[in-house]
C-alpha cells in the first residue's frame, strides 16, 4: 500500500561558537560579514524550514557549544524552534561532541516540537500528519565516541519510511545493517554521501559554512523528498556566505597567460562567476619550474600585498588568505656551472636530491646555538622522511636568494 509523500530539511554541524579560520589577518571591510557568517548560514537553513512546504526538520549534531557560543547564539536557536513550534513543525535534534545535551542549560526548556535525543538510548518516533504516520524517525545523540555505533539503532520492524539520524563516522555496511530507508548524519564538515544500497541513502550533509582552505567549496544542507512508493530524492541547497578555495598554478600556465598577475586575476575573475557573487577566501599553491619562473613570479610579499590590493576590497571581495610558492627543483646550469660559492652550493645542493635527502643531518646547526633547549634542537634535526625533500628545497630557494644578493624570500606567506 502505498504511503504518503512528505519533505523534511537535514541540516548539521553549525558551530555557532566557531569563527572562520585560516585567517593572518581580518580585512577590515570584512569582519563585521565574517562574524556574522556562521550565524547567517544557520539562519539560512530554519528560514527554508519556515517558508518550505516542510513536515519536520532533522538536525545532526555540533550545533553549538552553549558556553562559547553565549547568549546570542543559544537564543538565535531558541527563536527559531519556537517559531517552528507554532507552525508545528517537528524538530528532531542528535547532538554531537560539541553540543552534548549535557551542556545544554536545565534553566532554558526547549520547545515542546524539539526532540533532543538521549546520549544512552535510541528514541523511536512516528511523524504524523493530518492523523496519519508519515515516517518514523529514530535517534540518538552522541555518546562521545567518533564512530556511530549502528547496533544500538536495531527496532521492530515497520512498514513505514524510516530517518535514522545520528553522528559520527560510519561505513557502508555498517549503514547498511540498519535497514533504514534515509540516515542523516553529522560529524563531517565537508558533503558526503554513502552509498547505501538502490533503497538507501546515508547523507553527512556538511556545515552550512565552511571554515577554512580544508572545508574548500560549497557548503549547505540538504531538503529531502520522498514520494508515496518511498523513493528518496535528495537535494543540495548552499547556504555559505564565504567560500573557501583552493587555487593550484603551475609555471607553464603562468608563460601561457603572460605573466602570474595576469594570471591571478584571471581565475579570480572565473572563480567569482562561478561562485555566485559570495565572498571568496582563496589559497594559491604556486609551482614553479626553474629559477628564471621564480624571478618572474617576484617577490612572495609584494605578490600577496597586490592581490590583496586588487581583489580583496570588492563587493563580493576575493580574499587572499595563503600564498604558497613552491621552489623550483632546478636553476640555470649556468648558475650550477659558476665557479662561485653560488655554484658551489648549488653542486651540494644537487648532491643531497640525488639522495632524495637521506644524509641530511641539521644537529651540527643546532649545536652552534647553545641558548636552545634540548626539545627544541630534537624537533630541529629530526627531520621526517616526507619532508625531507621539501625542507631541502626551501633550504635551496633561500641559499639561492642570499647568494645571488636578492631579498630572501619566505617560501609561505599566510
């Protein structure tokens, strides 16, 4: 028999309490829209659920810490869920690490439409409508582990459409043992959806704003449609208002365009076309070939103050936040070739990749510094494996710059 058809939004991880990141500084015509990005993000998603033709709003966990979150946002929650109240739209809440219903304050009640789902069980509830069940949904907030344990979900079997909601990592079959029809989970900054199956879904929806080079592209929730034979469309609505992007350029992109300004300004340009007028906070991760690539790049800081100059103080403004300027694995043989102390290093420097840094030992270094701790002089010339090679370029980059009578130029600027 056919059931019937219904739509709820899934939205989690607002993190009220947590600022943007990845930040050196704040431009200043952009902090009071950083502070309030968070918050604009969540308001986002509870004014879908008041305008939409929604039957219940399903929210997974780390919405806010109530202490680092204070007042406004605890009472921005409040409002909401009890605007949601009077429409009588149900509100079904798994808390996560970070808003574990324990921090929650007794002296402030939720509204009777909010079901705050306990730490130590699962709670099983039907949504009705009109006097009929739609759905069933079936929760619990977080015991403080990372993993959801998908056991402790197992009910009686029911002819209805089943939401479980929880928090915490979780794997395909593991999902797939709980044989319920929609999981809407929480824990995940970024989008990501589990296959689960021809009849399943398993939604980490992300968080309405992302915080930084990490949480790199769109961010929103999730409004879900199930029709009367219980088929699941699931649809993606972006809510951020800053967008975080990752931007990787290469030494022949920089000849083919003429230049790494010119450059620059032309993936801004695209980047803003395609981001829908927000606001973009981008990280440049710059490789350059050789040593006359890098002389044409010029100098980090003066290359970051620009495009902060250019682009940074528009409407929608494209923020630099990191600019990363890989040293080139090889210079001129002319400059190899000098029978100079340049050469020199240039021959020693040579000799230690061929040995992909293997013998590269920094304790006589530390050693000449006596003021140094002895933690300190370990963390030194202990380099790890991986990043051997990387030290040793940056090593070779900053040798090169001094020797040839150049400003020294920081291989990271953020």
């Amino acid at each position: 028999m056919p059931g019937e058809s219904f739509r709820f939004i899934h939205a989690s991880d607002f993190h009220l309490e947590t600022p943007l990141g990845d930040l050196d500084s704040l431009p200043p015509q952009l902090r009071e829209a950083m502070a309030e990005a968070p918050r604009q993000a969540a308001r986002a998603v509870f004014e879908a659920a008041l305008a939409d033709n929604i039957d219940f709003l399903v929210l997974s966990g780390d919405l806010l810490n109530p202490q680092a979150a204070g007042p406004h946002g605890m009472a921005m929650l409040l409002d909401y869920f009890e605007q949601l109240n009077s429409k009588e739209t149900p509100v079904f809440w798994a808390a996560g690490l970070t808003d574990d219903p324990q921090k929650w304050p007794d002296s402030v009640p939720l509204p009777p439409n909010v079901t705050l789902f306990p730490k130590n069980r699962v709670t099983v509830t039907p949504v009705q409508r009109g006097g009929r069940s739609i759905c069933t949904v079936v929760g619990r907030s977080s015991d403080g582990q990372k993993v959801l344990h998908v056991p402790s979900y197992r009910i009686d079997p029911t002819d209805d459409y089943t939401v479980a909601v929880g928090y915490g990592d979780a794997d395909t079959d593991a999902l797939a043992e709980g044989r319920f029809d929609y999981w809407a989970l929480g824990g995940k900054h970024n989008r990501l959806e589990i296959e689960g199956g021809a009849e399943a879904a398993a939604v980490y929806c992300g968080t309405p704003q992302g915080r930084s080079l990490s949480e790199a592209g769109a961010h929103g929730y999730s409004t879900v449609d199930v029709d009367g034979d219980g088929t699941t469309r699931v649809h993606t609505v972006e809510s951020d208002v800053f967008r975080y992007c990752n931007i990787e350029l290469d030494a022949s992109e920089i000849a083919a365009v003429g230049g790494i300004r010119n450059l620059m300004g032309e993936r801004i340009a695209r980047l803003q076309h395609e981001n829908g007028g927000r606001h973009l906070l981008i990280g440049w991760d710059i490789s350059v070939a050789s040593g006359e690539t890098l002389a044409s790049v010029g100098d980090t800081e003066d290359l970051l103050q620009w495009v902060r100059r250019e682009y940074g103080h528009g409407n929608p403004s494209a923020w630099t936040t990191m600019l990363t300027i890989r040293p080139p694995k090889q210079y001129p043989t002319s400059w190899n070739d000098e029978d100079t102390i340049l050469g020199d290093f240039l021959r020693a420097a040579e000799k230690h990749r061929k040995l992909d840094g293997r013998d590269l030992n920094l304790l006589p270094t530390t050693e000449e510094h006596s003021g140094l701790n002895s933690t300190t002089t370990t963390l030194l010339a202990e380099v790890a494996a991986s990043e051997r090679m990387a030290v040793l370029d940056e090593a070779t980059l900053l040798g090169v710059e001094l020797l040839r009578g150049g400003k020294p130029n920081l291989v990271q600027k953020s």
